[in-house]
C-alpha cells in the first residue's frame, strides 16, 4: 500500500461519499488509487470553482462533508471563491491539494506557489502531510476538524512523493467523530425575561433554525405580541412551504433592513452572527442594530432548535400553527416578469424538492411567493461570490439521489460556473436550470443608481449590458450535453418546467426577460 491508497481507504473508513475532483499530473497517484477502492466516488468537473461549490451544495444538504481534489496552487486558487460561500455557510469540505514531490518543490518549478496562504483566509485547518506514514491520520485530523457544529473548511497539501511511496506500517489514525449540538440555557433564559418584561423583539434565525423543526418554534414564537422573525438575509438552507411559517428574509439594503430593526427594543440573534451590511454606503452605519441591542440566544452551531422550542415553551407560546393561504397566479398569457417566474415556479415545485437560487433578478420575488408552495428547500449564496448557484445545486442532486433539485439562476452569474452543465450532463441528474436571461448585470445598475447616477452612458452600459452579443443560451446547453427551451409567457414557464421535473433528466429553461 501506497500514501495515495491509504489516503483513499481512510476516506472510505470516515464515509466519504463524493469527491469533486479537477485533478493534475501531482495527484496522478490519488487517480490510481482510486481503482483499488469501488465505495470510492470521484466525480469528474471541468473547473475546480464546480468542485467547491458542488462540495458545498453536497454538504449543506448531506450534513457531513465531501471532498474536494485540486491541483497544486493554481488549481486551488480556481475554487476558493465558492469556498469563501462554503466558509460564510458553515459547510463542512474536505479539501486535497496535491502538491511538488518535497525533494522538487524547492527549485521553484513553475506551477510551485505558496499554497498554505492560498488556504489559510477560506480554511479553518491546514496542514501539509509531511511523512507518507501519517497520510491517513492527517485525513482523519482533516475530516475532525471540518465536521464541526458550526461547520468549517479543512485543507490537506499531499506532497506527490508521499502519494507514491510504499507503506509498511502507517501511523494509527484517529477515529472520525459526529458533532453534536448543544444550546445552553443561559441565552433561552435571557430572552425568555425580556419577553415576559413586554420588550418589542426581532429574531433573526439562521443556521439549523430554519429547518422544519426550527421554523415551527419560530411559529410559536412569532404568536406572541411584540415579536417579530425573520430569517436571516442569505441562509446556506431554509425549509418552506408545506403550512410551515414565512420567515421572510432580512432585506438585503442597509436602509431598509435598518428601518425594519429599528421598531424594536432589542434584536435576537439565533443562530447568526451580528448583522452586518453587505456593503458600506456613506451616511449608512455598517451594524444593522447597535450593539447594546444585541442579544445571543444562539451561536452558530449551537442548537438553534433546541433553543427556539426550550423558549417557545418557557414563555407558553402556543402550539403550532400552519401557514393558511394559497399561491397567487399570474396572468398565463402575459410576458414573463421576475415576479411572475416567482409565482410560476413557486407553483410548479416537486414535493420535497431543493431549490437552489443565486441572483437578485427573480430570487426575492420566488422566495417571497414560494411561502404557500409545497414543502421544498432553499439554498442560497452566503458569501456573495458569485458562481455558487449551479454547483450547490449539483452536489445537492447527488447529496439525495433522485431528488429534483431547481436552479433559479441570473445569466451573468450563471458563466462563471456553466462548466457545471457538462457535469450534470455526465451524470445524468433530476436538475432543471432556470435562467433568467435579461442580458444585464441588474444588480449593478441598481448599485450605479444607488450611487447617484440618473442615466447610464456607453461606458456604463459597456460594463453592465450582457448583450453585445447575447448569449445563445441553448445553443450553450446543447454544446454541453442538456436539453433546453425558451419561454416568454408564464403559460409557457410553466408547461416546460412540469416537462422538465417529470422527465428526472438534465434540462435549461431559458427565460427571456
């Protein structure tokens, strides 16, 4: 046995399920290894940003992490902007580097670079294995130290001479262990008094809180006078629908955020850290709510549940109750809009089924209208860096095989990922993408009024308009092995998702805007 094969079965020993693989010429003995392991499943992508977001819409579904292989510095460096959402979202990621056999990396080869400062800002671990025998303990220590309560990052640089060399007696490797969550009672009783005291509250609830456990103590919560929920902005997975309770988000804009917090005494964080804005604006604080309003009833990877239902039950909520209401429909014949594609789609969800949403174009307008959808989960982009959406939504088809998983995707952000569809192609996955073809980088015209400019000149427009040329997005679909359509009216929307859903087979939909 070899470093590679013993790297290899300690991870099938840890239940490994995937590894999201780009691999090179320094991880060619990890390939090989693979052969020697049948419960080993590599998964090939054509971009290592597929790798790590896929890991992150695989962990964030599965709860347990996935792997990821890369190649060298340059390699790695490809995929750390998904890791910086995967970091935001407390996803648990394996991350495998193979790096220069350490008898060559010291003359400075081309591709030689300093990995470890590449992985230290997106890692919460890192380490390079410095003996081939200690291989397999440094992939149980990485495993430990990513599949936290909170979630975290680990990265492992392989030297490839280490992967190569023959083993006789590899060091004991530790044992893989579960987290467990724990609240404690100290926050529960803190809110508790200040509700029973009549203070005007505003939950913010993020992490396992927005599970289906956790949204119906939040309903319970959400009864009481003076208390008001919201989810937070960009939660990493929030369950909806199904007669569970609307938890609208906290909006996005600092002004409007701010005036929504304002109403209240004090802000209750569950399970988010302080509220921040996304961006700093002139005359706008960057705290959403001082900080003498602050009050914790949970840290991330506390049980935020736990904690929710130990209070629902300490201030006598009442029993839960389900959401009543319907969907409202758009006119069927009328022209696509982002908030008729929100109904639409919202109507025409699987049971049970993940939606994986990134862009501001149609995202609010679904999230808002998907509240009386059937019962179906969110993934969002927590760390803001655009490219996320199509892979969490493939490593989330393959985190609950045979599943249909739904990505509402803008057409800016959609290409810096699009080497997912070939994926999906490859692996034949129950994904329909939705993408929202307005041709424009609509979020940054927002942001260029904002700013205080009335009317866009060529050079503004040269920087935010997608469509010189517009991109042919079934053409692109068809050149990477999926089936697509395009649809301008809601009737047409929503024939070619029902179309898509039921054929349980890769499909784009192109919604012209």
């Amino acid at each position: 046995m070899n470093g590679a094969e013993l790297l290899i079965k300690a991870a099938v020993e840890a239940d490994i399920e995937y590894c999201f693989a780009n691999p090179g010429t320094t991880e060619m003995p990890l390939v090989a290894a693979m052969e020697s392991e049948p419960r080993f499943r590599p998964v090939l992508t054509m971009f290592e940003g597929v790798c790590t977001g896929a890991a992150d819409g695989y962990g964030r579904v599965a709860g347990r992490p996935a792997m990821t292989l890369t190649h060298l510095g340059p390699g790695f460096a490809n995929g750390i902007a998904n890791l910086h959402n995967a970091r935001r979202a407390n996803t648990p990621i394996v991350n495998v580097i193979g790096d220069h056999a350490s008898w060559h990396v010291n003359y400075d080869p081309p591709l030689a670079s300093d990995i470890h400062s590449l992985a230290n800002p997106v890692s919460k671990w890192v380490r390079t294995s410095k003996t081939a025998e200690s291989v397999a303990a440094d992939f149980v220590d990485a495993v430990n130290a990513a599949w936290q309560p909170s979630g975290a990052i680990s990265t492992l640089v392989l030297p490839m001479d280490l992967q190569a060399k023959p083993i006789e007696h590899p060091l004991a490797a530790g044992h893989v262990k579960a987290p467990v969550r724990r609240f404690f009672s100290d926050g529960v009783d803190a809110v508790a008094q200040k509700i029973k005291a009549g203070k005007r509250l505003v939950f913010i609830v993020g992490d396992n809180g927005v599970t289906e456990a956790g949204l119906r103590a939040a309903g319970r919560l959400a009864q009481l006078p003076n208390v008001k929920m919201f989810a937070e902005t960009f939660p990493r997975i929030s369950h909806r629908g199904g007669g569970l309770p609307d938890l609208d988000r906290l909006p996005y804009f600092p002004e409007v955020a701010i005036k929504e917090l304002d109403q209240y005494d004090e802000v209750v964080c569950a399970g988010v850290p302080e509220p921040i804005s996304y961006f700093g604006y002139e005359g706008l604080p960057s705290r959403l709510a001082e900080q003498d309003r602050l009050v914790v009833l949970a840290e991330v990877g506390h049980d935020v549940v736990g904690a929710m239902e130990a209070l629902a039950d300490a201030v006598s909520a009442p029993a839960f109750v389900e959401l009543q209401g319907e969907l409202v429909m758009p006119d069927a014949d009328a022209e696509l809009t982002p908030q008729s594609i929100g109904q639409v789609v919202s109507a025409g969800l699987p049971h049970d089924c993940i939606v994986s949403v990134e862009g501001g174009t149609c995202g609010y307008p679904f999230f808002t209208a998907s509240a009386h959808a059937v019962k179906h989960r969110v993934i969002t982009n927590t760390g803001g860096a655009i490219g996320q959406g199509i892979p969490a939504g493939f490593g989330a088809a393959l985190a609950e095989p045979g599943n249909t998983v739904i990505c509402l995707q803008s057409d800016g952000s959609a290409q810096y990922t699009i080497q997912t569809l070939w994926s999906i192609a490859r692996e034949n996955l129950p994904i329909v993408i939705l993408i929202a073809a307005n041709h424009r980088y609509g979020i940054l015209q927002n942001e260029l009024r904002r700013y205080g400019v009335t009317e866009f000149g060529p050079q503004s427009l040269s920087l935010t308009e997608l469509d010189k040329p517009k991109v042919d997005w079934q053409s692109l679909a068809k050149a990477y092995g999926v089936d697509s359509t395009a649809v301008k009216t809601n009737a047409e929307l929503a024939r070619a998702l029902k179309t898509g859903t039921d054929s349980k087979a890769p499909f784009l939909i192109e919604m012209c805007l």
